[in-house]
C-alpha cells in the first residue's frame, strides 16, 4: 500500500510539472467527443477524449508488466 500511495503522488507531482505543455493537447476537442449547449445547459463527454486515454493507459500498464 505505502508503495502505491508513493508511486500516485510521484504521478501527480509529474503531471503538475509537466501541466503547461498537458493542456496544449487537443484531449477533450477531438471528433466524437460530445459537446452540447444550450440556454442555461451545458453538457460534455469525452468519448473519443476517454477511449485513447485508456488505449495509453492499457499499453503503459502491459509494458511495464512485462
């Protein structure tokens, strides 16, 4: 448990640093993700946006298990 807790927050701290050039990716804008607005409605999901983030994810985690 100590070790997962340990390697989560070295993740997160990564991801802070590397934040800047994170959010210049087009994740969230891509074709076939859902993006509805209306008066006073507003509603996002990110299907396409979601399944490659599972593909890394799924590949990440499948090499390093190797």
């Amino acid at each position: 448990m100590q070790r997962l807790l340990i390697i989560f927050g070295v993740v997160l701290i990564g991801a802070g640093l590397v934040w800047p050039w994170l959010a210049k990716l087009p994740l969230g804008r891509l074709p076939g993700d859902i993006h509805i607005q209306r008066d006073g409605f507003d509603f996002y999901f990110p299907i396409t946006s979601g399944l490659l983030v599972s593909a890394v994810v799924s590949l990440l985690i499948w090499l390093f298990r190797r």
